[in-house]
C-alpha cells in the first residue's frame, strides 16, 4: 500500500476549532498524480478540510481544497483537483546571486526560533542572514542566536519603530540583493532562488515578492484574516511598471495588496539606500503602526524601477488566533494605510493619479471584497459576527493615520532619530499646510455660491479661520502649541486689515474683496505646494 504523507505548513500553535479550521499545507503536483492509495495529513484527524496549495517542478499552481476524512484526503479527488489546475512552466534557476536575508524581531523568541530554523534549512548556497532585534526589552534574543545560530548576525536597533530596524537591516547587510521576512513566518526551502530568478527578468527590476499563503487556520479569527488579506491569492507572476498600467488594475499604482507584502520581498541594497530608505515615521512599533511595505512598493515604481510578483517565492504566514490581537492588528492596517495615503496625497508626482483613483478607493475600502481562495466568490461563511466587526474597526482607524504620521514625524525630529526619503524632510509638512490653505480658500470660493445664509457663513468662517493662517504656516515653522492660536489670528486679522483698506479707499464691495482673497489663497497654496526650495 503506497501512502503519502502530507506534513502541515506550521506547527499548530492552539486547539482547533472544527467548524471553522482547515487544514493547510503543500503538496508536489508529480506526487499527487501518481495517485497513491492513501493520502495522510498530519494532525488531519482534527479537521473537515484541507487547502493544499500545489507546487509543480518549482512552480506554484493554485489551490485545491479537498474534505478530510479519518485525517486523510481522497488521492484520486487529489489529484483530479490538481490536474484542473491551469499548467506552469518549470522555475527557472539562474545563476545564484548574493543575498541578504533580514529579520526584523521585537521581544518574540519563540516565535522567531521557528522562523531561524526555517531560514536555516533554506536551499541556497550565497546567502547571509541578519537579524534585527528592534528595541528590545530583554536579552533574550541575542541569547538565542548566540547559542543555537551562531552563523546568523545579530544587530540591534534601539529606535523603536520597524522602518527602523528595516533600515539597519539594509546598512548591516553586505549583499547588493535584501530579501525581507518577519519573525512569525515560515519561508519555504526554495524561495531564495525564486527571489533571485525574479530579480534575474532585467536590470530594471528593483523589487521581488512572492505569495505568502495562511499557514496556520485554527479558528474563525484566522479564517476572517485570511479572507481580508490578498498576499495568499498571488499565484500567477506578475511584472509591474509605472510605464505599462496593467488594465485590470484601476487603481494602479496604488492598488494596496497586488504586490505583495513586508512579510515577503526583495529590494537592491544600493536602490533603497539611494531612495532615502524606509520612511521611519511609518511601520509597526510607530504611532502610524504599518504602512512602511506599502510606501516602499509605489516609491519603487515612481523611481522607474518594476516589481516582480514571483509566486515560487513562498513564505507561510502565521496570523493572529485571538480577537483582542486581530483588533489590535486591523487598527494597525487602517492607521497605516492612512499615513501612507497622507504621504501620496502630499507629493506632487502621486497626487493628481491618486485623486483621479480615489473614488474607486474610498468604495473598494467601504465595501472591502472578503474571499478565500477556497471560495472567490465571498467571505467564509464560517466567520463570526465579532470577527468581522473587526473590518469596521480597520476602516474608522484609517481616519487617524494622517494625524498619527506627522506626530511621528515630530517626536522622531525632536529625538533626532528621523530618516526617509529627502522629499519628505520640511518640505512634506510645508506641503500639508499648503494643502489645508487650499482647502480653506476652497471654502472661501464656495461661499460666494448662491446658498442658504446659514451655510455662506460657515463656509466664510472655515476660510477666515484656516485658510490665510494654514499659508503662512506653511511657510514659517511655530512651536506647536502656537499653531492653532497663530492660525485662526492670522485669517481674522488679514480681514480686518482688508476691511479696513476697503473702508479707507471708499471702495466696498465684499463679493469681489471674498472672491479675490480666497482666489489668492488657493493659487498661492499651490504654489507652496509645488515648491521645492526648503522651507
């Protein structure tokens, strides 16, 4: 009797619920179509069914997902689902180039054993491994890699923050090639050198990431993650440029998910660092809580370099299996999309693409697409109500992440420990002030409309109060408990200024006096907005 046994992609890390897990792992497509009498799954007997994601020569070729019965699933049903699946060609092995990997880790040893000894088994034969240990409360993980991982290189990062340790990651590697990965992740043997044969498609390729499956689905807070996230459905390669707008893409450039995630790609060392690096006010352990993969990927593109969706390269994701941690997480997606989307909004080769997608954006984030890749057609049914409150969470946080970044940004200033991309040194916060003056003299234009008395004054009183103060603002750096005195003074007193002009040239007309301080205003918003001079 021929049996095949299937091994689970992690190692199970809690009880299973039965009505909402399934059993997830990795089989090899020649396996499945020889068609052996029985095949096994590992811990099988605790599940109803099973996602086996099907890699063929190298390749990845979708999923199949089969029901369990006594722990095993049916090999002929096995392999009719896998014959279904569209057909690859091999992987390619190009000649192995140097690479970097980087670990990025704060206080989780035991999570990050298993992520090292996944590393350590990988097939590859250049590569370096450095791990980052972003400020961290104890020893404990320079402990661990001086007693079981000696090879592996231990650099501390003591700014909290992960952009931070993201960019010691890149100063302390020595490889022109860093693949990023995190510390509950499990990466399969091969990704290296799917990492390299991306990177190997051109000279202009400046990033590679890969599919980054649910390897763990224990419960319904998993189950709810995984249908909210798309990393695990990039299953078909994929190369992006600014240059060639994919036409099934609306929203590109900035069409959050379809190139990856931070748990798993790849950059040139030298491009990033010429970049300015990560931007430090963004990523996990900040005030904006994420955000920083999601920057990288579109400034990449805006720089005229591609990015390669490459599916071999293969890393398991472990999400998170209580509710209390989910919650905490989805806050940190919706913050972080939101800082992010506040620096899009603020540099002015982004912003004109970015407002012409923004509807399509604000719909696709209000009624957010929930699918599995069991079931494309919508969410798992087996999704409580408390799990999938948690997406109204993740919406309304996004409303905070403006305000959060450039509170980072001014605690990171002040502690000296600021770093990112040039363009976004004084300039950025000039560059918002303006923004917020042309949104008053907006307001300003819209009260010379022919509207109820009412709204006219209110419109008139944002102008009075924002706009005038927000361009000098713009312009002149105050202490901040000044700025929202300042900038309601500024307004009042340039009308009583121009009131009092107009009284003593006999001249009065206050339609023409509104239409032309508020025009004014707007024109020379953007003009500070555009500018390039530091401030």
């Amino acid at each position: 009797m021929t049996t095949l046994t299937l091994t689970p992609a992690m190692s199970l890390h809690g009880d299973v619920d039965r009505a909402a897990a399934t059993w997830v792992g990795l089989v090899d497509a020649r396996e499945a179509a020889e068609v052996p009498d029985r095949v096994e799954l590992e811990s099988g007997e605790l599940f109803d069914r099973a996602r086996l994601l099907v890699r063929d020569r190298g390749s990845v070729r979708g999923y199949v997902t089969l029901p369990v019965v006594d722990g095993a699933v049916d090999a002929s049903a096995l392999a009719d689902a896998v014959d279904a699946l569209p057909a690859v060609p091999a992987a390619s092995r190009p000649a192995a180039r140097p690479i970097s990997v980087v670990v990025c880790t704060r206080d989780r040893a035991a999570l990050l054993r298993e992520a090292l000894d996944a590393i350590a088994a990988v097939d590859y034969p250049a590569m370096e491994v450095v791990v980052v240990d972003n400020a961290p409360a104890t020893d404990e993980t320079r402990e661990l890699l001086a007693e079981e991982y000696p090879r592996f290189r231990y650099v501390r990062e003591d700014s909290p923050g992960l952009s931070h340790a993201r960019n010691a990651g890149l100063r302390a590697a020595t490889c022109g090639i860093v693949a990023f990965t995190d510390d509950d992740v499990i990466v399969d043997p091969q990704w290296l050198w799917a990492i390299a044969s991306g990177f190997a498609r051109g000279d202009d390729i400046g990033c590679v990431s890969g599919v980054v499956p649910s390897g763990e689905l224990r419960n319904d807070v998993q189950a709810y993650f995984d249908a909210r996230v798309s990393w695990s459905k990039l299953t078909t390669g994929r190369v992006f440029r600014l240059s060639d707008p994919p036409e099934d893409l609306p929203m590109f450039p900035f069409c959050v998910g379809e190139f990856g995630t931070g748990a798993n790609f790849a950059v040139r060392r030298d491009h990033v660092l010429g970049l300015g690096g990560f931007d430090t006010a963004l990523g996990a352990g900040t005030r904006t809580k994420g955000g920083e993969d999601l920057d990288m990927f579109v400034r990449v593109l805006y720089d005229g370099h591609a990015i390669v969706v490459e599916p071999a390269a293969l890393v398991w994701h472990r999400h998170r299996d209580d509710l209390a941690a989910l919650s905490a997480q989805a806050i940190g997606y919706g913050r972080g999309f939101g800082a992010w989307a506040a620096t899009v909004m603020l540099e002015p080769r982004m912003v004109g693409a970015a407002l012409a997608r923004s509807p399509r954006a604000v719909a696709r984030l209000v009624n957010k697409p929930m699918s599995t890749v069991d079931d494309a057609s919508g969410a798992a049914a087996v999704l409580s109500d408390e799990a999938k409150g948690v997406g109204r969470l993740e919406l309304g946080s996004i409303l905070g992440g403006p305000r959060a970044y450039f509170a980072e940004r001014r605690a990171q200033r002040e502690a000296g420990t600021l770093a990112g991309p040039q363009t976004r040194g004084r300039q950025l916060e000039r560059r918002c002030w303006a923004a917020v003056a042309a949104i008053g003299g907006l307001f300003g234009l819209l009260a010379l409309l022919p509207l109820p008395p009412g709204v006219s004054f209110a419109f008139l009183a944002i102008f009075v109060l924002i706009g005038p103060g927000a361009l000098l603002r713009a312009w002149v750096v105050l202490p901040q408990h000044f700025a929202p005195l300042v900038i309601p003074a500024v307004g009042i007193s340039a009308v009583i200024l121009l009131t009092t002009g107009l009284v003593y040239a006999r001249w009065w007309d206050p339609g023409i006096a509104l239409l032309v301080m508020a025009a004014l205003t707007c024109v020379a918003a953007a003009v500070s907005f555009q500018a390039r001079r530091p401030a």
